[in-house]
C-alpha cells in the first residue's frame, strides 16, 4: 500500500540555521510528490512539488526538496530558516482513485525555531 | 478574496447533536474533498466530489454525509456526533488534469470540531 513516512515528529533550529525535513514514500510507479505547510491556526499552502524531470525542485518562502528515486526520500530543505517558518511540515504523494485525485500524508513534522 | 472558504472555523457541540460544515471555492475548480485531521496532526481523506458526484468514500461511518449542491459547494453533515468526531476538517478543491495524481489541491482554513 502507499504510504509516507516522516520520522521526524518534532524538529528545533536557531533561526538562522539550515533546516532538513525527511520525507520517505513508499509507492510503486512514479510518485508524485508534494510539500504542503500548515501555520497555527491555517489551511494547507503548497510549499513545492515534483511530478518529474529535475530532482532539485525550488517552492515558495526559499524552500527546496531533493527527489531521490534510490532512496525513495523527498526531503525539504531550507538553508536559512525565519522565525516566521515555524509550522507543520506535511510531505504528501498523490494518487488517482476513480476519476479524481487524492493526497496521501505523512504524520507531520512540527518546527520550532529558537531565537 | 479567500479561495476556499469553510464555516464556522470552530464549532463546539454536545455528544448526539448534528452539525453541518459549509465549504465553498471560488477557483473554478470541478473537485472538492473533505479531509479530517485528527488530534495526533495527521491527514486522512475523507471524501471526494467531481462535478457533484461521490467518487472516493474512504471507510466513513455513514452518520458523515457529504453534499455538493453545485461545483462550488461541498458540505458535510454529521448526525448524532461522538467524541471521536473531535478534529479539525479540511475542505480542499482541485482542477482535474489529464493525470489526476498531479492533481494541486486548495485547503482552506479548516473548522475545528469539539465533541462535548
């Protein structure tokens, strides 16, 4: 069965530091991968996705993801984090079901950026 | 002008009683989904409309009952609410393209259910 994986539940960075979020889909044909951020109290915005060609994929607020077919990982980087990016991080593959499509999520991963 | 809008953002209600979540998309799009996140953070869909019609129901008890009156609408009712209905839902829409797992989907703010 499809699934996503992000084995970090909960993250700290210092603002001003990198950020690696993992992300590992487990999904047998091409995957389309997605990156959806979720601030306090918000609905999901699209941070980034990759469906194929390039596998260094750039999203919005400086953010980019990694597609690595070897390792079946997506991972969400950023090389200077905000305090403003402190949010929950959803990694998500999409699927086709019927005549429509659908988002499979991952468990979240909750940032928090020190001063 | 918000794309996908849900009402009421919170909602708090007694065990039993029965409430409904509006939600409604400005973009055009033909797709509409609820999704309910639970107290853990986790994502789960729920329902899928097209063009007014049920296409995913994944394993809801049938006190859940979706409505689309049009494209731009798609409301959930809840009969006799239990505890574990607690959780926040998600609308989203979506265009559908010739792939639909490429499908982008717009969330909206999300109502956040309280069982009593």
């Amino acid at each position: 069965a499809q699934s996503v994986t992000q084995p970090d539940i909960h993250i700290t960075v210092s603002e001003g530091a990198s950020l690696e979020l993992r992300c590992n889909y487990s999904y047998g044909a091409t995957p389309y991968l997605f990156w959806y951020v979720q601030s306090p109290g918000q609905g999901l915005q699209l941070l980034l996705k990759y469906f194929s060609g390039d596998t260094l994929v750039q999203g919005i607020k400086g953010f980019e993801a990694e597609f690595k077919r070897s390792q079946s990982s997506f991972n969400l980087r950023k090389p200077s984090v905000h305090w403003s990016d402190a949010a929950e991080y959803f990694c998500a593959v999409g699927l086709a079901s019927g005549n429509t499509g659908k988002l499979i999520f991952g468990q979240g991963t909750t940032l928090q950026v020190k001063p | 002008d918000t794309a996908v809008s849900q009402t009421p953002k919170y909602l708090v209600t007694q065990m039993g009683n029965d409430k409904s979540i509006k939600c409604e998309q400005n973009l055009g799009h033909d797709t509409m989904y609820w999704y309910k996140q639970d107290s853990k953070k986790f994502l789960k869909i729920m329902f899928s409309y097209n063009n007014k019609e049920l296409i995913i129901n994944e394993t809801v008890p049938n006190r859940f009952s979706p409505k689309s009156p049009d494209k731009a609408h798609l409301n959930l009712h809840i009969n006799s609410l239990e505890l574990g209905d607690s959780a926040v839902y998600f609308c989203a829409s979506s265009q559908a393209g010739a792939t639909l797992a490429k499908n982008i989907q717009y969330f909206g703010a999300g109502t956040r259910l309280s069982v009593l």
